[in-house]
C-alpha cells in the first residue's frame, strides 16, 4: 500500500486505536498494581448507559454529553454498589459484579430499543467500536499531514483521543511520585500527608476519561483489554515501576498496530476473503502478548515481588 492509500485509510486508523490502547495502559499499571485492575472492565460497562441516556437527551454523540452522561452512570453505580453491599451483606466484590452487568446489560437494552439510524451508535458499535470506519477522507497522501485543509477534516475521535492521551500523560507526571508511594504503602503514603483517598478517586476519574474517549472509537472490548493486558504483561517483565510503564506502551501500541495490520491483511494472506474485526484482532494480541509474557517473561515466576520505584 503507498502513501496514497495508506494515509487516508489506515493512517487514521491505526493512530486513534494507537493512543486508546496507551491512554488506558496508563492508569492500568497502577490499577494492576493495586488489585483494582477490574476496576478498568467496570468503567467500560458503567459507560454504556450513561452515554446511551447522554444520546437520548441530546440526540447527538459529542463528547461533554458522553463524559457527563458516563459520570453520571459512574455515581449510580456507586450508590448502587454501597446499597447492596449494606443491605445484602455481601462483599464488595460480588456487588460491583451485580451491579456492572446489570447496567451494561441496560444500556444494550436502551440501545436496541433507540432509533440510532442517523448516528454510528448500536450493539455491535458498542462492543467493538468504530475503528474501521475512521478513514481520513481529505487526504490524498503524506503532503495532506501539511494541509490546513485537509487537516480539518480529521475524524473528530483522533483529536479528542490525542488530547485524552496527553491529559493522562499529564497526569502521571505530576501525580508520580504520590501515585507510587499509595500504591506500593498505602499506610507510610497517609503518614507523610499524601491524600490517598481523593488520589484513588483521581486514578479512577483518570481511567474513566480514558475510556470514555476510547469508548466511541474502539469500542468495550480494547478498552477492557488494554487496562489490563498490557499492563500485566509488562509486570512479568520487570521489578521497576518506570519499566513497566514504559513495556506497557510498548505492548499496548504493538497490540493496537499488529492487531489492525492482521485483521485487514491475516485472512488474505490466509486465503480468506474478507477481514475481520479489528478490535477483536487487537485484543487478541494484546491477550497474546500476556500469554508470551507468562511464559517467556523474566519476572514470571516471582509471586509478589514488591515492584521498586
């Protein structure tokens, strides 16, 4: 493919599925490292209705209603969450499992009952996103990267995913050292002042965003995959926190690419004739990836080995 085609149809693409699966791998180091990694496949089901009700009130996707909506959700499961826990005296664990189902379960049912025609929004779209579909179509090569024109008719999710990603970035270089201190002595972290609450409720706000702005592009299923696989994979890799950050990029971009390339390109060199899913694909590798990285991985053995700053 030359620069002809490959810029207004894969470019883009590849790209946006690129900064989704960093700026959830991000948060997900620390989510990982707490135990709280289902915390990321809580978010991506807690979203759905939030933004299906969002659509409903406005009758558009644009991303203040999605985040406000996705919020909103977020604090309903809350409340539901702590309701069931008391009433049900029941652990923690088993009510988040109720009530994350339950309102992805509802937001399917929203959507199957809501006339979304006019939008790119429905149960498939949900589950495995827009990737695909977001092609560059002002672009006629690498010169439209120069091309004021040309650039204004990026898909908007390319932008907003960019600036998702540098947000999350930001945030884990200001808040690095406390992040670090919480998660490793939650105990020693609160005795030299650090609020380890409001920075769990921060870590948790961060990963929303992330998936809320990956949500519409990729879909559920990479946004449950990246907070965890490629985190966990770059735990088998390394003892030091800053090293696994770092093999958790690289494991999430390679997920995100590979996983594209192959699901255009692996039926054909297979004899196939048509693709297959791309956000499939890329959890796909990135599941791969964990399954090397518990084999073949220099820290795969150890059973909790603290992970030095």
């Amino acid at each position: 493919m030359n620069g002809e085609e490959f810029v207004p149809l894969s470019l883009t693409p590849l790209l946006i599925g690129t900064f989704a699966a960093i700026a959830c791998a991000l948060p997900g180091n620390f989510l990982v490292l707490r135990k709280q990694a289902l915390i990321g496949d809580a978010i991506s089901h807690v979203v759905l209705p939030g933004i299906v009700v969002a659509f409903l009130l406005t009758g558009a996707i644009s991303t203040w209603p999605m985040m406000l909506g996705a919020a909103g959700a977020a604090v309903v499961a809350v409340v539901m969450i702590e309701a069931i826990r008391r009433l049900g005296q029941i652990e923690t664990g088993a009510a988040m499992g109720v009530v994350f189902t339950t309102m992805f379960a509802a937001g399917v049912l929203l959507l199957e009952q809501t006339d979304t025609s006019s939008v790119h929004l429905d149960v498939e779209h949900a589950l495995y996103g827009n990737l695909e579909s977001l092609i560059w179509l002002d672009a006629t090569g690498w010169s439209s990267l120069t091309d004021p024109q040309a650039l204004a008719g990026l898909p908007p999710e390319l932008p907003r995913i960019a600036l998702t990603l540098a947000g999350v970035v930001l945030f884990t270089w200001l808040l690095w050292r406390p992040l670090k201190i919480s998660t490793f002595d939650e105990g020693f972290a609160r005795t030299i002042g650090i609020r380890t609450g409001a920075l769990g409720m921060a870590l948790v706000i961060a990963a929303a965003i992330a998936a809320v702005a990956a949500f519409d592009a990729v879909g559920s299923i990479i946004v449950i995959a990246m907070f965890i696989c490629p985190p966990s994979a770059a735990r088998m890799m390394t003892n030091r926190l800053e090293m696994q950050v770092g093999w958790s990029v690289l494991f999430a971009a390679f997920s995100a690419i590979s996983g594209y390339v192959l699901a255009g390109y692996g039926p054909l060199w297979l004899g196939g004739t048509d693709a297959v899913s791309a956000a499939g694909m890329i959890a796909t590798m990135s599941g791969l990836l964990l399954a090397v990285a518990a084999r073949f991985g220099p820290c795969r053995t150890r059973a909790g080995a603290p992970v030095s700053g």
